[in-house]
C-alpha cells in the first residue's frame, strides 16, 4: 500500500496538508505544552546540504519534466517557459527561522498561531512554502516534493517547485533529535539581500510565541483575497499566417489570469502545450507550427482564490491549419 505523505506544501492563498496520520512523531509542543515562554531547541543547521538543492530545482524548471496533472487527471500543463530561480539569503534566513518552527510544531501555522507568511518581512508578491521531515539529504527531500507519481490533488508541492509566479528561493536544513527538516520558501519579488556565509553549525534556537511584527498577514487570505466565479472566456479569434498562429480573446477584469492550451490533438490528450497569461494578455502567438498540420486551442480564465486558483470551464475547441 501507498504510503501517505508526510510532508505539507502551501502555495499563495493555499493551504494543503497531508500526513501519516496525528501522532506520529511527537513535536515538542506536546512536551512543552501550550506555553507562551520562550522554548530553546538544540540542533545543526546543514546549510551547505540545503544549497545544494538549488541546482537541482533550477534543472526541473527548465527540463522536460516541468508538467504537473490538471485537475481532470487526465492532462497534463506542460510548463516550457519557466525561468530558473536565483537564491535570495533573505528568502535563506525565513527558511532557517521556519524550520526550526516547525521542528517544533510541523505546521505551516507558526508556534504562536500565525499564518507562516508572517515570516516575510518584505514584499514578496506571490509566495509560498514547501515542508518536509524525515529526509536526510536534499536529494531525498527534493524527490519528494517532486511527487512524480502522484496525481493533481497531491501535487501541490510539485506545482509550489514549478510555480510561474515565482522567481526567488531559500532553503533550510535543520536536524534535530536525530530528524532532518526542511523547508522551501518561494516568492515573486527578491529581497535585495547581502550574501551570507554557510551555516552549518550546532545552534541554541529559540522559539518566540509573541506576535510577530507582521501579523497583518495572519488573516486568512481565503477571507481576504477575490473569491468571484473566473469569468467564462473564448477566442475572438484565431488565425495561422506562415508558419504562426495567432490567438486572441477579450480581456475580462474580473479575471487574475488565462490558461491557453494547444495540441495536434482534438481530445487534447497527447502533446498537450499550455501557456499560463497574466490578466493584461489577450492573446497569444505560436510560433513554428508544422505546415498541413491542424492544430486544435482552448482557454479557460482563473482567480486567485484561498485554495491557490480557480479555474472557469474550459472554452469550446477551436481548430486551425497551418497552410
């Protein structure tokens, strides 16, 4: 039987959770108790180990295996634009700071009830959190949150690794009582902060249950961001000139986005290219089209929403050949 995952991913405006089950590994929360004192736990960073990681990322962004499953389990988003993520030390300090949190209480809320994001102390944009225990070197954790085997409901981690909204990276090792624990924080806009120096060393951390001075971003962004129905979206157009074929569509404000998808395929179940758009797009060029090929589009709006986005349904099939 399938293992469950141990591990938990959240992405902007999404929360996803999944575990072995409550109980499995006994946080010090249980042996401390609800207390708002300070709590000092005792283990190493492996900073070096962490690092390594990035290299590893950068490679599944930019290859062939950038796809993750669309909700019908059925197609795949195929992800070939993606760029490669720079190291942000910033991004590196919340890490460090959230992996021991969660050393202590494996949870994307913090020890002191906050949303995790109240880490951030900078505009970060889009953002986002990966976890995971249990591993011992980044290859292990990598592999993991990769989640190649699994289908579209758990694949969040994979779509966090892969997300076009962002663009930054900072990643934590933290061992203790024997366990590995790791976390990814992702953002869109970078910190601008100064190189650090490796940091593996054996460390007092202390836990701070006060209010963190960026507890505005507590609230639940499933109470405060757009939560409207993705408006339903068709070409205006769509035309092939040479070896180009040009979508287009209208532009709808209450959208956050579009999603275009095309294939040689009528069923759009093999070779299926998708392109994700930002709200002030409202069209698209193909390039390089094969001649006396027919081609076949769709497109579908979505919004932001307190599950990640939320998709319209997808248009009517639209077909053009390349002459």
């Amino acid at each position: 039987m399938r293992l469950k995952k141990l591990i938990s991913s959240i992405m902007i405006a999404a929360m996803t959770v999944s575990s072995l089950g409550m109980g499995v590994m006994a946080t010090d929360k249980a042996v401390y108790g609800d207390t708002k004192a300070p709590v000092t736990l005792k283990g190493t960073y492996g900073q070096t180990e962490a690092r390594k990681m990035l290299s590893r990322v950068n490679a599944f962004r930019t290859s062939g295996s950038a796809w993750y499953w669309n909700e019908d389990d059925t197609t795949k988003s195929v992800l070939s634009d993606l760029k490669a993520y720079s190291y942000d030390y910033e991004l590196e300090r919340i890490a460090m700071k959230r992996v021991v949190e969660i050393a202590y209480s494996y949870s994307h809320t913090r020890p002191n009830g906050e949303s995790c994001f109240t880490a951030f102390a900078f505009d970060s944009g889009a953002r986002g959190e990966n976890i995971a225990y249990g591993k011992a070197t980044e290859a292990e954790a990598f592999e993991f949150w990769k989640e190649e085997d699994y289908k579209f409901d758990h694949q969040s981690h994979r779509r966090n690794m892969l997300g076009s909204n962002f663009n930054y990276i900072g990643i934590a090792h933290f061992v203790y009582n024997g366990i590995h624990f790791w976390v990814q924080e992702l953002s869109e806009n970078p910190c601008d902060s100064k190189v650090t120096d490796v940091n593996d060393s054996e460390v007092e951390a202390t836990i701070d249950f006060s209010p963190s001075q960026n507890s505005s971003d507590n609230t639940s962004k499933e109470n405060t961001e757009k939560s409207t129905v993705p408006p339903k979206v068709s070409f205006k157009s769509l035309k092939a000139k040479g070896k180009t074929v040009t979508a287009k569509w209208d532009r709808n404000s209450n959208a956050d986005g579009y999603q275009v998808q095309y294939a040689t395929d009528k069923k759009m179940t093999a070779k299926v290219k998708t392109k994700n758009l930002s709200a002030s797009k409202n069209g698209l060029k193909v390039k390089y089209a094969t001649k006396n090929k027919k081609y076949y589009f769709r497109i579908r709006s979505f919004v932001k929403t307190g599950n990640g986005k939320k998709y319209s349904k997808w248009s009517k099939v639209k077909a053009v050949k390349i002459k």
